[in-house]
C-alpha cells in the first residue's frame, strides 16, 4: 500500500504582482523620474510620482554593476516581493514607484533590503517610518 502525500491548501487569495501594478514602458519610467520626487537610501533610491490607477504601481532598475543575469533577477525578485508586501497593507495608495537597485544590495540580505524599501515607501508615501 502507497502512503498519500499530504495536500497543501493553496492560498486564500493569489500573491502575485500582477501586470497591472508593474511599470514596464520607458515612457512610464521617465514621467516619474522627471516630475516625481527621489528618495535616497544605502541600497536603493526610489522615485515616487502620482499614479493614473487605483493603487501602487512598480518599476525596478538593476544596472549590469550589480552582477550577473541571476543575481540582478534575484534582486528584482527580492524588492518585488518586499513591495508586494508593504502594497498589501493598502497603505501605498495610488502612487507610482520606480526602484532603482545600488550594486551594494547584491550583498546585503533581505531582511535589510526589506526594511530599507519599507522606510522609504514609508516616507514617499507621507507614512510615519
């Protein structure tokens, strides 16, 4: 007799990013980076402008000085996922954010790149930190 493997429920609603909340065109890019405001951090500076939809909306930059293919994907990865996250808590509102990604952050863990993203959509979103 063969033993059954467990089921995992899947979850109660989809985690994803979808589409929808990604900026993916140049032109979306340089509306925020010209007409928006730029914060600085140690591993990441984030430019926020006013969105055309109902919620957050991200872009993500990686240059080629942060590594390889792998490592800048696992980057991008890394602040989707930490922005998904903060979105969730509905406290964004209809902003649009460009993230760009220092080569330092390649090295730093997620937890670190998590909280520096938090503090500064914290501040681009008017949100006491």
């Amino acid at each position: 007799m063969v033993a059954e493997e467990p089921r995992v429920a899947p979850p109660a609603r989809p985690e994803g990013h979808p589409r929808g909340r990604r900026l993916r065109r140049r032109p979306e890019f340089l509306r925020i980076y010209d007409g928006g405001r730029r914060l600085h951090g140690r591993l990441l500076v984030v430019f926020v402008s006013p969105g055309t939809g109902s919620g957050p909306r991200l872009g993500i930059t990686v240059t080629r000085k942060a590594g390889g293919a792998v490592v800048r994907n696992r980057l991008r990865r890394r602040v989707r996922e930490a922005f998904r996250r903060q979105a969730a808590t509905g406290a964004l509102g209809p902003l649009d954010f460009v993230v760009n990604v220092s080569p330092r952050a390649a090295g730093a863990p997620y937890e670190e790149l998590r909280s520096e993203l938090g503090r500064l959509l914290a501040r681009a979103a008017g949100l006491p930190s």
